[in-house]
C-alpha cells in the first residue's frame, strides 16, 4: 500500500468544495494541489501539510508531527501528521484548512514551457 486511500477519501470530502483542487501520485503518495503547489497529501498512513515554514517549527510541538523528511533531511514547511492527529473530521479539516490558507497565500507556479 503506497497510501491510505481512506484517508485520501477523506481528504476529497474536506476540499470538494474548493476549486482549483488537483491530485498527483507525488512522493509515492497521493498528493492535492492548488494553484500548481502541493498543500497537503498521503504517504503511507500520514497526512502530509504544507505550512509556512516558520509556523511549522510551532507545529513540531503538537502531538504527533514530525518533520517531513522524506529525502534523509527534514524539508522546511513540511509536516507528517499521523493518523492518531486525524481522528476526527474536524481535526483533519483543521490540519488541510492550515495548509490552503498557506499555499493560498503564495503566487501561482509558473508552468515550464516545452
């Protein structure tokens, strides 16, 4: 299994109402972007979140999220987030809602001509 799909239901329930959503397999996982920019995914059974880098350094002191290190080094403004943070709707609405407002915030990504 490269990712929870339940979880990946849940979070297309999350964002149905938003546009602009896409979805890429991204890391191995599935990953949902906005404006060309990833805000959040599934790996394995992790949510993974794009935060501003600075309030990620704050967030580390939550219960159960760690720095996203999928490469071997930690990647600034990335988060996993464990299933036991996710439990309920409203906390998994929160962690994706953190992660929109952020990625909102930032310009489209240039798409590279051929």
């Amino acid at each position: 299994m490269a990712y929870d799909e339940a979880l990946a239901k849940r979070i297309r329930k999350v964002v149905a109402a938003k546009r602009g959503i896409q979805e890429k397999p991204m890391f191995g996982g599935l990953s949902f972007l906005l404006k060309g920019r990833m805000f959040c995914g599934v790996l394995k059974e992790d949510l993974v979140v794009r935060v501003a880098p600075e309030e990620g350094e704050k967030l580390l002191q939550k219960a159960h999220v760690r720095p996203m290190d999928f490469t071997g080094r930690p990647m600034k403004g990335f988060l996993y987030v464990a299933a036991q943070a996710t439990k309920s709707d409203k906390n998994l609405a929160e962690w994706i809602g953190r992660s929109l407002e952020f990625v909102s915030s930032l310009p489209a990504k240039k798409s590279k001509k051929k």
